[in-house]
C-alpha cells in the first residue's frame, strides 16, 4: 500500500497521537510494535476475523491465508475510492469465501482542529452539564462533561467525551452524540459535537470519533466538524 494523504493532512501536531492511536490498535490485537506500518496490507494467521488498515499500511487477522490475500488485495485496490464501494466488494469477497458471513467496517476519525462555522444561534443553545445532571443512566461513569440542547427542559441532542489514551501531557478522547429523532435534520448533532471537539482541543486534546462505513450520515457530521479518517477496521462474524 503506498503512502497516502489521509495521515498526512494533520500536520506535525497530530503526528504523536496517530502513532500513539496506531501503538494502542496493535496492543488490542497482540501485534508488534510497528506492525500496521509495514508499508501494506498483509496476512497474519490468528483465530480472528479482522482487518485493520491505516493510510499506511494494515493486516489482515485470520487463518484463510486466501480470503485473507483476497482481502488484502481489495482494500489495497479501493482504499480511497467511495466506502460503499469498498464495503460491497468486501462484502461480496467474504460472502463467496464464508458463506452467510456478515461484514461491518468502521472508520476512526480524529480531530485536533475543529472546523468552525456552526451558526451562532445553535452555539449558543448548547449547554454543558456534568454526568450526574442529566438522567442518562447508560452514560459510561468515565463521562466527563456532556453538551446539550434542550427544549422545554428535556434534551434533545448531546455529545459526550470520554478520556480513552493518554499521550504525553494531554489525551484523546473518544465521543458519543445522540439526538432525538424528531429533532434530526436541524443542525443539533453539529452543534453538539463541534462544541465537545472544541472544548478538549481547547485543553489541549483531541478527539476520536468511530462509525459504521456505510453509516453516510454519521460520517459526514463527523467531516463537517473538522474529524479526518485515521484507522479502519473491518469484523466478519461467520455463521454459527
């Protein structure tokens, strides 16, 4: 796989919280250090189905070494071509080789500079709350503040950060948004997330957005706020 853009547009400022980001999806998955930064997508044998590719390089978890080879083959072909592309042929390359087997890719974004231009009147109907303030029971306790917007008292739209890998004297954090549906389409989710983006940016941090690839809406909300693709992951679940 040759070097591509995607790591490169963050500048010098990202560049330790990529590795870092990298460092920890190696660890998750008992890999070498350096091992997704071997220059393409290759084959280890392990009892797992899995992929993992970044926009330098990435491998393929599992004991087919053909499906893996296959995999390899399509990621390094269609990388950077539109991800409902990428998914289907995917799809269809395990499918053939694993019979009734169900594929899921998700995208890593990052964000270290958020992207300005929510409009005023939505900045300043965002709030911000701590954990035990807002009845959200399923909220994870490592919450640390959660952003929202309200309408008659209830809300509507919030974004929630948790602190997930530290690096040096700062950390990235990963994010939850959720938005009622009837209130979808408004602008609430933007608001919410590039006021959450903003604040741990604003502290130094970054900020770590994960969605389904096929998951159109999701990503696109992420890219309007300024999150760039890092990592991707594919999962297949073979039929029982």
């Amino acid at each position: 796989m040759s070097e591509r853009s995607v790591n490169h547009s963050y500048g010098d400022r990202a560049a330790s919280d990529l590795a870092a980001l990298e460092a920890d999806a190696e660890r998750d998955s008992d890999l070498e250090t350096g091992t997704l930064r071997q220059g393409c997508v290759s084959h280890l044998e392990r009892d797992r189905s899995q992929a993992i590719w970044t926009g330098l390089g990435g491998v393929v978890l599992c004991r087919d070494e053909t499906l893996a080879e296959v995999i390899a083959a399509v990621i390094n072909e269609h990388v950077d071509d539109n991800y409902d592309v990428l998914v289907h042929k995917l799809d269809a390359v395990v499918g053939e080789r694993v019979p009734g087997a169900s594929c899921r890719i998700d995208i890593g974004m990052y964000c270290c500079e958020p992207r300005p231009g929510v409009p005023a009147e939505l900045s300043a109907a965002v709030g911000v709350r701590r954990r035990d303030e807002v009845g959200m029971s399923d909220l994870p306790e490592s919450v640390e503040h959660v952003f929202v917007i309200e309408d008659d008292s209830s809300i509507v739209s919030w974004a929630s950060n948790i602190p997930v890998l530290q690096v040096g004297d700062h950390w990235i954090h990963s994010v939850g948004v959720g938005t009622d549906e009837g209130y979808r389409r408004r602008g609430y989710a933007r608001a919410v997330t590039s006021a959450i983006a903003k604040h741990v940016a604003d502290e130094g941090g970054a900020t770590l957005w994960v969605c389904e690839a096929n998951n159109v809406a999701s990503f696109r909300l992420g890219r309007s706020v300024g999150y760039l693709e890092h990592h991707w992951v594919l999962n297949w679940r073979v039929p029982e």
